[in-house]
C-alpha cells in the first residue's frame, strides 16, 4: 500500500507530465474545467460527522448533465480527515431508493465497523459506527460495497478520500493546506 508521501509525490508527477502534454484540453483551454477539490470534513472525537448518501445530477462537460451519487452533495464525497488515537462516529443516512453500505477502506478497524457487503443500510435508514483510528498516518478511500451494485454505486460517485493524520506525518514538513498544497486526487472512469 502507498505511503501518503509517496501519493503526493506521485501525484505531483502525474500532474507535472500533464501539464507539459500539449495534448491535454483542461489545460490548453486556460484551465476551462478547474480541478474540483471535495470540502473537507474534520472529524472530531466526541462528535459525529453526518454522511447523507443521495442521487444527483453533474455536468462533467458543459451542458451535459449525468445522472450521479455523492455523500453531502450531488458527486462523490467530503474529504474526511481523522486523527490516529481518535474514536469517531460517523451517521450515514441512505437518502437512495436503494440498499448502500460506506466501506472504509483500508482502515484498520473491527470486521463489524467495516461498512463491507454484510453491512446494509436500508433506503431511509441511518448507520452509527463509532471508529477507533489506531494506524499510522495514511491516505485512504470510503466507497459504497454493496454486493452486487458496488461497481455502479461506485461508479456514479459514492466514493471519497479518507485521510488519517498523526503527530509523525505533521512533524515531516509536508504540503498542509487542504485545498492549495495537500489535493485530494479521487480518480473516475467519468
């Protein structure tokens, strides 16, 4: 699994050799469709953090609308960033006229807060996990893991970037500012 390090690092490669790509539209039209960065949701030990699952419409080009899905808004989700040493509660509610589930993936927690297939929640219904964040700093994904409808429940956007932090990964002086320096890339066949 990558370190977040070498995801940034990475990142900034990927991003560099587009960037010298004549090739590359967004950029050759004077950056026409911006590079869109998730809100970041923090969560807080004591408190929980409300995931709502719903349906939605996104222009990924002007003027052509597609049907999606997103946690809080119309396409993907909030970056969530939590702290190694933390418990945090999440409360997803299933705004879809479907079966979901929210898969933590790669977070190191109990097969019963795992959010995998085994862990409906009904259309209407709202799940409660209180997670205990005890890894080591990672960059990390929650996506839908319904059997059999994870692929387009994925697909449409119920995804997004799960960040654990910890004092170590602050103490190595990397980029910090959501948003301007630390980019969540969530990559989509869209």
């Amino acid at each position: 699994m990558f370190d977040r390090r070498s995801l940034l690092v990475g990142g900034a490669a990927l991003f560099a050799t587009a960037a010298c790509s004549r090739s590359t539209p967004a950029i050759g039209r004077g950056g026409a469709n911006p590079l869109p960065v998730p809100p970041l949701l923090d969560a807080q030990p004591g408190r929980s953090f409300a995931l709502q699952v719903q349906s939605g419409t996104t222009s990924f080009y002007p003027g052509r609308p597609s049907n999606t899905l997103g946690y809080n808004g119309s396409y993907l989700g909030p970056t969530i960033r939590v702290r190694r040493g933390d418990d945090v509660t999440a409360s997803v509610t299933n705004g879809l006229n479907a079966d979901t589930t929210v898969h933590w993936h790669g977070l190191l927690i109990p097969g019963e807060l795992d959010g995998g297939p085994h862990q409906i929640t009904a259309p209407g219904a709202t799940w409660r996990p209180t997670l205990p964040i005890r890894q080591p700093a990672a960059t990390l994904l929650y996506h839908s893991h319904v059997h059999g409808l994870t692929a387009e429940q994925v697909y449409s956007g119920l995804a997004g970037a799960l960040l654990v932090t910890d004092d170590e990964e602050q103490g190595l002086g990397l980029p910090s500012e959501y948003g301007v320096d630390d980019l969540p890339l969530i990559i989509q066949d869209r």
